[in-house]
C-alpha cells in the first residue's frame, strides 16, 4: 500500500480521484477525514481545474494527470475513486479492476447492461473490491428506518413506495448539460432516481422479479424520459412503486412510504403496534435527504467504510454484485416503457 504512515503504523491506503466535479468535493473532503488514507494523484482533462483542487483542499504531495490512464498506472494508488461523467465509468472502472486497483464508482456505475456486464466481469476477474456509491446508506434517517424495520416496528414490509422529485434541471443545473444527454448522462432514473431505487431495495431485502413503467418527456428540456413511474415486485410478493420526476416548477423531495401489518411509514411520521394508544402519526426528528445540494450527506461515512473494506478483507455494502441489481431495475423500467409489458429480472 502506498503512502505515508497511518496511526498504527500501517502504510496508508493511496487514492487516486478521477473526475474533479461538483460531488468531488464532498469525497475529497471524506477522505481526508480518514487517517489511514491519503490522496496521491487527482486527475482531470483540465490541469488548472486539477491545480485548483489540489491547491484548495492542500494537496500538495498528489500528484495530477490530465490523462486519467497515466493514473491508473500510477503505482502508489491503491483506490480509484470515480467521479467523472456516467458515460466514463465504465472505461474508467475497467482500467482500474485490470491495473489491480480497488474501484469506487459514483452512481450510475453504468449506462447500459453491456456495460455493466462488461464492468461486473472485469472486476470479478480482478478480485479486486469495488463500490457504487449509493451514499444515502449511511444517511441518519434510511439508518434510522432500517433500524425500525429490524426492530418489527411495522411488520413485514409488503407495500413500499420510494420517489425522487427534482424540477426546474435546466436553471440549477446549468453547468451540467451532459447529465441531461443521453450519450454522457444516460436517463433520468440513472443520473438521479437510481437513490430512490436502490432505497426500495435497503427496505425489501427480496430480490426484485418484475417491472412495469410509464415514462414520457413533457418539458423537453432533457433528450431522455423524465418523467417515469414504475412498479416493481418481489420474489415474496412485495409491491414496490418508484417515480423519478425531473421536469416542471418542483422542489427536491425524496418521499419514502412504507405500509407492514403492524404500523406504516410516511417519511420521518409513524404508526407501529408498540404504541397501542397511539392516535395518529408520530414522528422523529431527523435529516432528511431533501436538497440537491450534496454537502450534508454523509459521503464520510462512504468512503471510510470503503476504506475498512479493503483494508479488512470485507464486502462493501453495495458493491458491484449488490448494485446489478438497483441498476437493472432501472434499464428493466426503461425497457418496459418502451415496450409497454412487463420486463422479467434478473435481466438475460
């Protein structure tokens, strides 16, 4: 492993980050909270985007590269942290699995189910560790939710809805025209709705076994479907409902609801059979994931938990195995809206 001394003594794990973007930061900021990691190399198409980066964050040993496969050759990175465009990752995964790199990707790993398999096979072949990050595991609330369902608050989940809401993309994401293509950001239930997907399955732990969608594009503003509605069900028989709405005058919202035979969920408010006086919705004070703006969310936790992985011999939480399975609930709804029918999973 490469770089400096960590506390114990142990050489530090080397990171190399590829794509200096909006959500860069917050991973920069991440793993500069982990003592037994040290960034060594940023890489970036342009070197005074890389030079701001390093000089911002006082990186001052990493080493940059406008080329980001002179990095994946670079001996002292150990994990490459992927946070370019989603049509990159991919490519950019790929090269990491086969220099013997650890690979993080941000979401969407891929945008197509080629390329996923591509990716899924290489990194297999690797045997090296690999994470989407899916960062809103490690949020208080989904924490605090999946503790609920752990401690019977509401009884087997049978019905779950998990929805991301987002409008007005093209005034807040004006310097991010490629997350609205369809070569660089793939679809809108891959840029963004993918958290809300991969949320119904952190609650329906079943594998999912069907999908049927609508999908349309009223505003015209982005070349996909942003708009798309979708019912999922799981091999226990759980229905799941999901909606990525990315079009019109809207604030951000992520609602979840959860319904067992014991109680229900509506976001932070509750009903469980623990309270049997119990009148009307509680709730608990928490953090919600309801801003598009990424500062609060706990990409620390992310990243040292990747970090532990590697380090201890571990299975990340969502590795790559563990996210075919959020992604191709998103390319089956992609592909039944197209189609009009139900599209059958595991895809072949």
């Amino acid at each position: 492993m490469a770089g400096d001394r960590a506390p114990n003594g142990d050489k530090k794990l080397g990171i190399g980050i590829v794509g200096l973007g909006w959500v860069t930061h917050e991973h920069i900021k991440g793993w500069l909270k982990d003592k037994r990691c040290q960034i060594v190399a940023l890489a970036s198409h342009s070197r005074e985007n890389a030079l701001a980066y390093q000089q911002k964050y006082g990186l001052t040993s990493a080493r940059l590269y406008t080329d980001w496969e002179d990095l994946m050759r670079d001996e002292q990175v150990d994990v490459v942290d992927i946070c370019s465009m989603n049509h990159l990752h991919v490519p950019q995964g790929i090269a990491a699995a086969e220099a013997g790199k650890h690979v993080l990707l941000e979401k969407p790993a891929a945008i197509d189910l080629e390329g996923l398999r591509r990716l899924t096979a290489t990194v297999e072949k690797a045997k090296v560790k690999s994470m989407v990050a899916f960062v809103l595991r490690w949020s208080p609330y989904f924490e605090s939710v999946r503790e609920m369902i752990a401690g019977d608050f509401f009884g087997k989940i049978f019905y779950a809805e998990c929805d991301y809401y987002s409008g007005n993309w093209d005034k807040w994401l004006a310097g991010l025209k490629w997350t609205m293509t369809k070569e660089k950001g793939g679809s809108g239930i891959l840029t963004a709705g993918i958290h809300a997907v991969d949320a119904l399955r952190q609650f329906v732990t079943a594998d999912p076994v069907e999908v049927f969608a609508y999908a349309d594009n009223f505003s015209k503003v982005m070349e996909w479907n942003p708009t798309v509605a979708s019912l999922i069900r799981f091999a226990d028989g759980t229905i799941g409902r999901h909606a990525t709405v990315l079009e019109g005058n809207c604030n951000y919202q992520f609602d979840v609801r959860l319904h067992g035979p014991k109680g229900m969920l509506i976001n932070e408010r509750f009903m469980t059979h623990y309270l049997p006086g119990q009148t009307d919705l509680a709730s608990f004070p928490t953090i919600m994931a309801n801003t598009p703006n990424v500062e609060h969310y706990p990409f620390d936790k992310e990243v040292s938990h990747f970090a532990t992985c590697v380090l201890e011999d571990r299975i990340p939480l969502t590795d790559l195995k563990d996210a075919v399975k959020t992604h191709e609930i998103c390319f089956a709804a992609e592909i039944s809206a197209l189609e009009g029918k139900p599209v059958r999973l595991p895809l072949g």
